[in-house]
C-alpha cells in the first residue's frame, strides 16, 4: 500500500512539471491543496509495511494468547558438575515473575563427591516484561549437602556433611533468541548460615567436629537454556 501511494505521488508531480495540474487545481484554494497533500504523506511515512517483524515488546499489546506465560530452565553451570537441574518461571503480572530451581547430585567418584539437593524459589522484577530484558529477584536459598575430596581449599582433605539456608538478592539479563528460546545470566549475593559435620576425607574417615558457619558472598549463578511456553 505504501509502495502504491509514493508512485501515486510521483506521478502527481511528473504530471504537474507539464505545468497543466497546475491550472487544473487554480480553482482549488490553496489552503485545500496543501492539507491534500500533507495529508497523502501522512499515509505513505505511517502505514506499516506489510510483512513487519513484530518485536518482544509488540507481541503483548497485540496479541494477548502470545504473551510468553512459563519458562522451562536448565542451567549449564550445573550441568558441568553433573549435576540434575530444572528451573520453571512463570509470569504473574506484567513486570513480575516467580522461578524455582531444583538442583540434585547424587554421584560420588572414588569417594570425591559434590552430593547435594537445592531449592532456590525466586520472586523477580522485571524492568520491561518478563521474560525479555534486565530483572532483578529475591531468592530464598535451602540445601542438603555432603561434598568432599575436591581440588577446592579444604575440600581437598576433607568432606563436609549438612545443611544450609539464608536467601540474597540477584541481577540478571535474558536475551530473545526465538518465540520458544531465550538464554538468560544471573548472579547473586547473599547471606548463608550453613551448618555441618566434618570429616577426615576418604573411605570411613573419621568425624571431627561439628561446626557452623556464617557466609556473605555468592549465592546465585545461572547460565540458563529458557523454553518458552505462552
């Protein structure tokens, strides 16, 4: 349509270099002719183009069945140490969201171990829409753990067994990669009051001491595959 309006236009004025529109329109107030033609360019320059891409931000405002409402996660960085991973995300409103992820490894090698389960629910504020953009959450954080024999500080030469909870606040992006894929980044900081046994590492190794623990630091990474389902 706007392709057919500009040849429609340019035919106006090669056809008015003839000088004949010109007297033609005489009788035409030249207030009328003005409002015509200012009228015709408003036309051309804001008439969609047939065929446009529709963004994120488009999507919900004009199609309300297609506004992504659940996010489907799986988390690289965990699936380095092999360990089960699912997160789910759903939108509740338009800038909030809730998300649980579910961590579990049950694997020992030659008694080196990174045995844990984690429950991580967060609630997010979205600076756009959910599912699109910069978010940042609050995350309850609950783990049972039994970790040892690791290339990692005292891990090395022993194993830790217990539990730890506590919660911190989280900054994250999620990129657009299709209508069902995006991948999101996330870090967080918090607050940890861990509590456990130690032992001497290796087969039976003896009990040493029970002890706990209070943490400031990390408590949040994700580099995450995201499934949209809307």
């Amino acid at each position: 349509m706007r392709l057919i309006l500009i040849f429609f236009l340019r035919g106006i004025m090669s056809y008015d270099h003839s000088g004949l529109l010109s007297r033609r329109l005489v009788l035409i107030s030249p207030i009328l002719r003005k409002s015509l033609l200012a009228l015709s360019f408003l036309i051309v320059f804001l008439l969609p183009v047939s065929g446009q891409v529709l963004t994120r931000y488009d999507v919900p405002h004009q199609y309300g069945t297609a506004i992504p409402r659940w996010g489907f996660k799986n988390n690289a960085l965990l699936d380095a140490t092999l360990s089960l991973n699912v997160g789910v995300e759903y939108r509740i409103s338009k800038r909030y969201s809730i998300d649980l992820d579910v961590s579990y490894n049950p694997w020992s090698f030659d008694e080196k171990k990174f045995k844990h389960i984690l429950v991580q629910p967060e609630f997010r504020v979205w600076l756009c829409e959910p599912f699109y953009g910069h978010f940042w959450g609050f995350h309850p954080t609950w783990s049972y753990f039994n970790v040892g024999g690791l290339r990692l500080g005292a891990l090395k030469e022993h194993r830790y067994e217990g539990q730890l909870y506590g919660g911190g606040f989280s900054y994250g992006y999620q990129w657009y990669l299709s209508p069902r894929w995006n991948i999101e980044a996330s870090i967080g900081l918090g607050y940890l009051y861990i509590d456990y046994d130690r032992y001497i590492f290796g087969e039976c190794g003896d009990f040493e001491k029970t002890k706990n623990k209070h943490y400031i630091g990390p408590t949040r990474a994700t580099v995450s595959f995201v499934y949209i389902l809307k």
